[in-house]
C-alpha cells in the first residue's frame, strides 16, 4: 500500500489527472485485449486450418489477424497521447507546487541555497516524481491486471 499512500502525497492539491488517468486506463485494458486475441487466433489457426486441413477457415483468421493490429494500432497511439497529456500535465503541476514551497520558504532559508541548486532540485524531483508515477502507479497497474 505505499504505492498508493505516496501517490495520494505526490497528487495532493494536483486537480486534472483524473480523467485522463480513467482513460489511459481504459486504453491500457483495451491494449491487453487485443493482445490476448491473436491466441485464440492462433488456436483456431491451428485447429481448423492446419490439423483439420480446411483452408476456407484461413481467410477469417487473416482479417483477425488484420482486424486486431489495427485495433491494436489505434489504442496503443491513442493511450499514448493520454499518457504523454497526463505525464506533461503532472509534471507542470509537480513543478508549480515545488515553486509554491519555495517560494513560501524564509528568506534566510531560501538564500543558503544558489539558483542552480533551485533549479536543478525543481527539474530533477518533477522528474524523479513523474517516474513513480508512471512505472510505480501506471505500469504497476497493468502489470497486475
């Protein structure tokens, strides 16, 4: 459960993500999907063409075949561009929120600290956190399902 206790701190006072990690979810159950299919295309490849020897069933298989690339096709470029909206929408949001707190530092606090070391901190943790959210929450999701 820490994945989900540190994904509730990392998104806290981020609105907008909601929706579009609904749909790249969505999108990533559409993916598996149309990757479970060509099995039972290929079974049926086997069964009924090659060990039945019924040639009139190949033609079906091959519109499968064609039918779930293209379907494949559509929700891997689809689910990409929910996943690069929301990767770029969480990390311009990470970014404002890490402006916000130092920005809320004291002075005295504030000026140990170089603007390099500022800088490099906001780009380096907005990257750092993107990647938990996208390989700790995202693909550890569709890895389990």
């Amino acid at each position: 459960m820490k994945r989900l206790e540190t994904f509730k701190a990392l998104t806290r006072d981020i609105d907008g993500i909601k929706k579009p990690l609904i749909a790249l979810g969505f999108f990533k159950v559409w993916n598996l999907i149309f990757g479970l299919i060509p099995l039972f295309l290929y079974s049926f490849l086997v069964n009924r063409v090659l060990v039945d020897k019924d040639m009139n069933e190949l033609w079906p298989v091959i519109i499968g075949y064609l039918a779930v690339f293209l379907f494949a096709t559509m929700g891997i470029a689809v689910s990409k561009k929910f996943s690069n909206r929301l990767i770029l929408k969480y990390d311009l949001r990470i970014k404002i929120k890490l402006l916000k707190k130092y920005t809320r530092l004291d002075t005295n606090v504030y000026s140990k600290y170089s603007i390099g070391d500022v800088k490099s901190r906001i780009d380096n943790d907005s990257v750092v956190a993107g990647n938990f959210f996208e390989t700790h929450v995202l693909e550890f999701i569709y890895a389990v399902v």
